[in-house]
C-alpha cells in the first residue's frame, strides 16, 4: 500500500478521503467492528464544509438531513443574546453557515463516500510501528501480520500507540470540570448554537435532526458520581434555577438522564505532527474544548493539507522526498492548530471560569465583543475555519472596554479588502 492510515474516526476517514482522492492505495484500518454513538464532534464549520463538499460528503450529509444552523450566539442564563456571530454575513464562505448531524452519521457519509482507491478493514487491531533498518516507519503490525506502507497515518485517538511508539510527545492540560450531554428527544431549541454563561459555567445547546436536541452542562469533575435516578430530580431542578433559560425543558432533561454521557475535557498538542514515514491527525496530536467546535474541523483541513503536498509528489513516495514534505506540512498545520488552540481557550474561559474574577471579567467581555463589529467578525472568520486571524494585544483591551474601539462599528480592514 501506498499509505495505512490507523483509526476510523473524522481524522481517518477525512485523511483516507483526502490521500484516496489523490491517487494513493490507502488502508484504513480500526479495532472497532461496529461504531457507536457517542455525543462529540456534531458541528462543521464553513471552512470543513468547503472541503467536505469536494469529496462529496456534504451532499450525502443533507441526504440524512443535516441541519443548517446560520449563527453562534453566547447568552446570558436567562437567554437574553451577549454575544451574535451570524454567520450569513460571512463574506468569503461559499457556504455561510454550520451543518449539524450526529457523529456516527458523519462517519457513516465520509465511509460511504470513500473513493475506490480506499479499503477498509475493522476489527483490526494494529499493535505496533514496523521500521526499517534506519528506525523509519515503513508500516504497522497487525495481529494477523505486517502491513508495509511508504506512509502510516496515525488517527488512533487521545491514547494514541502508534504516538508512543514513534516516540512523539503530547502536551496535555485537563480543564478541572467535564461536559455531561443529554440528548433531548422531541426538542428542538431554536435555529442556532447557544452558549449560556452561567453561575455553574457552561451549558450548550443546539437542534439535532429528527427533532431532537442536544444540551451540555458543565459540571464538577466528580458531581455525577453516586447521582441516582431519584437524586437526578435535584439535581435538575438546581439546574433549571441556574439557568432559567431551560426552565422548560426540565422534563426533557429528566427523561434523558439515563442516557446521559459525562465526558472528560482537556486540550493538547504534540511536539510535531509528524517523524520519519509518519504523521499524526485527529486527537492524536491534538484536542480542543469541543464548546468551541474545532477539533474535527481542523482533523478534515488537516487532511486535506496533507494530501495536497503529497500529491505534489505525482507518486514519488521514497523517503528522501516524502519525508522533507510531510515535515513542512507539520510546521505549516502545527502553527495553524497553536493558533485554534489560543482562540478556542481564549473563547472557553470567558464562559467555563468559575473565580469570580473570571466571571466578571468574562461575562464583560462577551458583552464588549458582542457590541464590536469588528471583533465579532474576525473570531467568527476565525471559528470558521476560513482563515486566521490572530487578535492583537491591543484588541484583548478592546474586549474588556478597557480602550475605546474607533473602528468597532466596522468591519475588519482585511475583510474590506
């Protein structure tokens, strides 16, 4: 094979999509046999969107029925708008807007729409990296023997082997609280994603196809444990007292506690994306608070900037000329995902610290961007996937009203260009 890529999820798929498309013979292999639902990675952003529609997937996603969702708004906890990013007013987006679908329905659009040059094994559990006499990597062990390769993707997850086994070292800082996900049945809450900054933190909400809805809460790292269903009833009741905005829907919560998930949060980044005949993509090299709706999407640009550079090779895959290439695409991506990194922790704290300096100052935040053009543009442009950025010492002090904005009520300079 030309390139093995290990781990099925967004990131495996998206690269298999990507290098396939190229003309590589890819094997994509995963342990899992079966996929299961589980509450992550539902919201595509334009810049994902864009790519997605190339391969054909966008289409096969509003075959499902994928929702358009046309805005991101922070809210206050008793819904009232601190902060509107619409993203109709997007000016370079093709497509101005999010799609939202399941995660197993993402995966099953990107695996039903694979090209031919893709083969697909589950139920394969890959033990280790095969090197050559040098130490590259040249392929991966299977239980059922080697699979040789001129490049091994890893996109075998957070506790990644193939990591480990290459020998490159991921920095990650757990956040002290987890996201509880309920799905909400026969509930659907409203045409956009919410996010309300609240006394206990974070709570998300959005539309999910077939009428449903999908709501996070923020909680304590051990708050759920010992929760009963009878204790439940309190727990949702001071809840709803937080956070009157879902005063309504605390039937709904009850009735999907059962089935609520409590996920752990943390961020991360490795050293390098990438060593000798491989490279890392997906939550393998690197992870973000999923508030911000960028760890997927930055997993399927990610990709499809790697198959670029490799297809710029016309099939020459040897060492001397591949790995030169898959090095300058490390440095390229990994400086692009230090940047989602600082927006999406940037973005995270003003809502999920619970230090009463941190609340006041976020909430004043949000309401200072939210009241500046300017700068709810060039993060909503930023969130989007559609290009990068970076806000300037002298903008953090317009967030915090700190320094008057003359150009606040206008659209950034870049944009107008």
């Amino acid at each position: 094979m030309d390139v093995v890529v290990v781990g099925a999820g967004v990131a495996g798929l998206a690269a298999a999509h990507a290098l396939g498309r190229g003309g590589a013979r890819v094997l994509l292999l995963d342990k899992q046999r079966e996929v299961r639902p589980i509450a992550k990675g539902e919201l595509l952003q334009p810049g994902a969107i864009t790519v997605l529609r190339g391969w054909g997937v966008v289409d096969a996603l509003v075959a499902d029925g994928a929702l358009r969702v046309p805005a991101l708004v922070a809210r206050d906890r008793e819904g009232a708008a601190l902060l509107t990013m619409d993203y109709r007013t997007l000016l370079d987006a093709e497509r101005p807007w999010l799609l939202v679908h399941d995660y197993h329905v993402i995966l099953g659009a990107l695996a039903r729409t694979l090209p031919a040059t893709v083969e697909v094994r589950r139920g394969a559990v890959v033990r280790e990296l095969v090197r050559d006499s040098g130490g590259r990597a040249r392929g991966v062990r299977l239980d059922s023997g080697d699979v040789s390769a001129s490049l091994v993707v890893a996109a075998d997850g957070l506790s990644s082997r193939l990591r480990k086994d290459a020998g490159i070292e991921l920095a990650r800082t757990e956040y002290p609280h987890k996201l509880a996900a309920f799905d909400l049945a026969d509930q659907p809450v409203g045409e956009d994603v919410s996010t309300y900054a609240t006394p206990r933190g974070l709570a998300m909400s959005y539309s999910l196809p077939g009428d449903r809805a999908r709501l996070y809460v923020q909680v304590a790292a051990d708050e759920l444990r010992g929760v009963d269903r009878e204790k439940a009833q309190d727990w949702v009741d001071e809840f709803v007292r937080q956070v009157p905005a879902f005063a309504g829907k605390r039937a709904d919560v009850l009735r999907a506690w059962n089935g609520k998930q409590v996920l752990p949060v943390g961020r991360s980044l490795t050293e390098s994306l990438s060593g000798k005949g491989i490279v890392l993509l997906g939550e393998s090299a690197h992870a973000v608070h999923p508030a911000a709706g960028q760890g997927m999407n930055s997993s399927i640009v990610n990709a499809a900037r790697l198959a670029d550079r490799v297809a710029a090779l016309e099939g020459d895959l040897a060492p001397g000329r591949l790995d030169p290439v898959l090095a300058a695409w490390s440095d390229e991506r990994r400086r692009a995902l230090l940047h989602v990194a600082t927006t999406s922790h940037s973005a995270t704290r003003m809502i999920t610290d619970l230090s009463p300096f941190g609340r006041a100052l976020g909430r004043r935040a949000l309401r200072k961007t939210g009241g500046n053009r300017r700068l709810t543009y060039t993060i909503m442009h930023n969130m989007s996937g559609l290009g990068q950025h970076p806000l300037r010492p002298l903008d953090r002090l317009h967030q915090l009203g700190v320094l008057p904005d003359p150009r606040g009520g206008q659209l950034p300079g870049w944009a107008r260009r």
